[in-house]
C-alpha cells in the first residue's frame, strides 16, 4: 500500500486542492497522512477543517511514498521553508513522487526540485519557477518523471488521478 505525505498550511490552504487527491488517492487504496507546521486543526480557504497528524519537522522522508503540497495562499508559509525543502529535495532525488498545485509548486521550485523539469502552476508563479530553471508548461496538469505539478482547484481530481497512476494504484 501506497503512503502518501500530504502537507497543508495551517491556515488558508485550498480545500479542494487537499479533498480531491486525498479523496482519490484513498479510493485508490492509498494511506494518506496529513502534514502542517504544527499537529492539529488546519483551516482550509472555503472554510473545510482538517486535521494534521503531524508536525513537518516530525517527518522522515523514508517513510513515505510520495509528498504533496497544497495551495491556497497559506502555501507561502513552506515557500521559504528549510524542512519543506529537505523532505521535497530528498524524496525527489530518491526518486519518489514529489507533487505540489497551485501555488505550492513554488515550494519545489525554490527548493531546487524543479530546475531543468516541465511545470506548471497557479500562474502568478510563472516567474518564480522559471527564474528557479523550471521550464514553465502552464498545462492543468504536468508531468515530468516522478514530479507532478498542476495549476489550481480546477485540475485538483486531474492531479489526484496521475498521482495514483504514477504511484500504480490505478
């Protein structure tokens, strides 16, 4: 079975974003756990209450399959984060699947993940990837290796469904 990192901001995450993959991804057989600054109640944008299991500094990379982050404007919290990037940066070079819509894949862009791959976003982060080396697609959803990206609530079930494909639970 397939364990999956999701890591939302404690306030103002896109509660689509978060409930459409996690969704799909349990359906798919997934175990999700849930990731914030701190254990506990985290509010989404449309006002959804979720709760984080752990604390991402209390996190080890190892024991996941894959890492998603999710958007909403709370996502800026983890864009500049030291322990976001090292659980981003280690799942990625091990190969695993690193994941991030709508504004949080600005997270993975400045934490080195993206440069010199395909992807994409919410759009006002156009010139934050690109100026990381991200070779900016601006499709609903993207696709390079085992790096998935994708641009907002829209594509929130599209990006679930390719993460359950590349993590083969479909």
């Amino acid at each position: 079975m397939a364990h999956v990192l999701m890591v939302i901001a404690p306030a103002v995450f896109r509660d689509e974003e978060y409930a459409h993959p996690k969704q799909v991804l349990e359906s798919a057989g997934a175990r999700v756990t849930t990731a914030s600054t701190a254990r506990g109640a985290c509010l989404g944008k449309l006002g959804m209450v979720a709760h984080a299991d752990i604390a991402l500094h209390e996190v080890e990379p190892a024991d996941y399959d894959a890492v998603v982050f999710v958007g909403g404007s709370g996502a800026e919290v983890f864009f500049d984060d030291p322990v976001a990037h090292r659980i981003a940066g280690t799942m990625a070079d091990a190969g695993m699947v690193v994941a991030a819509i709508c504004i949080a894949p600005s997270i993975l862009a400045r934490a080195g993940v993206l440069h010199g791959r395909r992807a994409t976003a919410f759009s006002s982060q156009e010139p934050d990837l690109t100026a990381r080396g991200a070779i900016w697609t601006g499709a609903p959803v993207e696709i390079d290796g085992a790096i998935v990206t994708a641009n907002g609530p829209e594509a929130a079930a599209d990006f679930g469904r390719a993460l359950a494909d590349l993590l083969g639970l479909t």
